[in-house]
C-alpha cells in the first residue's frame, strides 16, 4: 500500500477529513541544553520554544491535518554548533506512541550514526565514514552527520491525535546545546478550497 | 514480488496465528552483545542492561508481536558501551562466520561476514573526498558487515526463541580469534515489526 493510499485509508477508518492539500511535510521540535538523561520525551514541551526550534504549538496535528512518517532524524549540537554523536553514540532506542499506543518501540538509533558503520538502510552511502584527525570544533567544518532512520512501516499521525518520540538510553550525555528531532514524510495540510 | 507485509501474513497464517493480522505494523530491530565471549548472542539479553546492551527482556518475543528479520548485522561493543566497526578493532583479515537459530531449525547457515567488507557494503561507490584543513588526513571508510535479506526476508514468530551462533577466524590463517570483554561482539537483526495492539478487545 502506498502512502497515499495508506494515509487516505487511516483516514477513512478514522472517519476523518481527506480533502487537504497533500505535500511533504516536516515536524521538529527541539529540547534545549538536555545535559544527562535517560529519557528524552521530544513533542511534549513546546514552552518557549521559537519558531527556529519547533513547528507546532501543540503535540498534535490540526483536524483538517495528518501524515504519514517516513523518516525519524535526530541531530545534537554542542553550543557552537558542531554537530555531536547523538548520546555520545551510546546505545540508546527510540519510541514513538501515538495516542495510547506505541507505533515504534525500542527501535535502537546508534547503528544509524554513522561511526560504526551498520546504518540499517542503503540510503546511507558505504554505511558511513568518519576521519581520524582531530578536528578543530569549528561548526563549519561538519565532520559528522546528522542521525537518520528510514522506517520500513509508514506510521500515520491522524488529525488532533498526540503523539511523542521517546529517546531512552542509560543516562547518555546530551550536552549543553540542543537536540533536534525531525519527522518527516507525506502529509495534508488545511485546504479551504471553496468553503469559506 | 511479495511484500514484507505480504509473507508475514502468509507465514502467520501457516502457524495458525490468525490474531498476528489486526496488530500493530511497524519498523523494529533487535540487538544484544555476546558479553560472556560464548559464542552465541541473543540467548543470554535476559540478564543484559537495557538499552546499553540489548533492547530485549528475553530471546523471544511476546504474544502477537513479530519481527520479519531483512537485515542482520554485527558490530563491536566496547567497555564504554560504543558501537565499534568490526573491522576497525579486529582488522580486516578477520571474518564472523555466523548460524541465525529460530526454535529448533537453523534458518542461516555458515554465513561470513568479511571484516574488509562483505556482499552487501556497496563499496566502490567512487567517492573521493577533499582534505579540507584542518582534516588534513583522508577520510576513512568503514565497511558493512551486513546482510541484506534481499526478498527473502525471515520470520521470527512470537514466542519462540531464537539466537545467533557465530565464530571468528583469520580468513588468511584459518586460525580462530578469540574476543575479549573490550571487543564483545554484537548483532542487530532489522526489519518490519509487528506490534501487539490491543484495539478493543480489552
């Protein structure tokens, strides 16, 4: 099933709308200065938050609004934007619970990174590089890549439903700048067309 | 061309799992570290720290939840609980020959995986890189040690063990290598999940 279609049947049986505009769409949210912790709840906090750190005001699409989920990337910055291992490339497992119930569950993240090379998917080219110099820290010098996962499953976010990605990890370190997390694919999006 | 979606309902259906059809649909991947230096992975993520080591509580899964396995690959734990390239800590002459277990039947069978890289590392992609300062040395690659279950993906079913048998050797020698607590070896099986969903029924 293709993610129109699959997106139009979840719909359906959801007795939702289906007649927005289609395109692609891109949710991210970020948790500022995280420092230690064991679980990272990205969606759930948008108090002061800008524009420039999340997308939405709320953990949940409009009613006219739904999407289909793709791709999960996360990215964390050190304070001068250098670009870090995710948890310092520790083991960790990411959730995603829509409504009560949990699409995605203890999917791990750090074969993803890039470093040791068993990204999951083709996508990532020779399954990553790295260098062995020392680097200067400089942010625009990007040694490192943000950290991307391509789900096999297309996982909607019906209209006015929340949702939350859940990051768990054993206390992994995610430093004094910000972690970013992106979910993106196929999505609708309010489309007045000729009713008003 | 069968779909994932496709064979897990058909392997569903020759089990008698007729539940597994209305559950969850999703992405998953498992994996655990052979931290005892036994040989085997999976069958000990019982008594393994999660999620450093395993995201597992046991080498089986729940009612109604599955795991249609498209990719396996190995890696190396180290002390610090870092995902190492295998080839990056053992060398590239070193090479995992691994059996997948599920219930009683070996469904993989002597399978290597090359630490220089195997089928499936895409490699050769023709990429050169420039040394930008301050990276004044060439980038480094880092092979797959993956295999890619083209078409053919497997299923594990729920509640039925399952683990990984591997051994190392040097490919030139023919001599097995032994891992150390600093260099475990551990394995990841990737694919499309099924997850228990309760809908109504309770």
């Amino acid at each position: 099933m293709s993610q129109v279609k699959k997106l139009s049947f979840v719909d359906g049986k959801l007795g939702a709308p289906s007649s927005g505009q289609q395109t692609t769409r891109i949710l991210f949210n970020t948790i500022e200065a995280p420092g230690a912790q064991s679980t990272l709840s990205f969606f759930k906090n948008f108090q002061g938050l800008t524009n420039g750190q999340t997308n939405l005001t709320q953990n949940k699409l409009d009613s006219m609004e739904s999407m289909v989920i793709k791709t999960i990337m996360l990215t964390q910055f050190d304070t001068d934007g250098t670009l870090n291992f995710v948890g310092g490339g520790l083991q960790q497992t990411i959730s995603i619970i829509v409504g009560n119930q949990t699409v995605v569950k203890n999917l791990p993240i750090q074969f993803n990174q890039g470093d040791n090379g068993q990204a999951f998917d083709r996508l990532h080219e020779n399954a990553g590089s790295r260098t062995d110099s020392a680097y200067g820290g400089a942010s625009t010098f990007q040694v490192r890549q943000p950290l991307e996962i391509r789900l096999l499953t297309d996982i909607v976010i019906p209209p006015q439903v929340a949702f939350e990605v859940r990051l768990e990890s054993n206390n992994a370190g995610y430093g004094a700048g910000a972690v970013v997390c992106a979910l993106a694919g196929y999505g609708k999006i309010f489309s007045a067309g000729n009713s008003f | 061309m069968i779909t994932a979606q496709d064979k897990i309902l058909h392997v569903a259906s020759k089990l008698g799992l007729s539940s597994l059809q209305n559950m969850q649909g999703s992405t998953g991947a498992v994996y655990d570290v052979d931290t005892d230096l036994s040989g085997q992975i999976f069958s000990s993520a019982t008594r393994h720290q999660n999620p450093s080591v395993t995201n597992l509580t046991d080498n089986q899964f729940e009612v109604n939840e599955a795991l249609l396995v498209e990719t396996i690959a190995f890696y190396v734990l180290s002390e610090a609980d870092a995902t190492q390239n295998f080839q990056s800590v053992y060398g590239s002459n070193a090479v995992i020959v691994f059996d997948l277990v599920i219930g009683n039947k070996r469904v993989m069978k002597d399978t290597p995986i090359f630490a220089s890289g195997t089928p499936y590392s895409f490699a050769n992609v023709a990429q050169t890189r420039a040394n930008i300062a301050p990276e004044n040395t060439p980038t480094v690659f880092l092979p797959r040690h993956q295999v890619f279950m083209e078409g053919a993906g497997i299923l594990i079913p729920p509640q039925v063990q399952w683990y990984v048998d591997y051994r190392i050797f040097n490919v030139i020698t023919g001599a097995p290598i032994a891992a150390t607590d600093a260099t475990a070896i551990g394995c990841y099986l990737f694919g499309t999940k099924v997850l228990l969903n309760f809908n109504t029924s309770i």
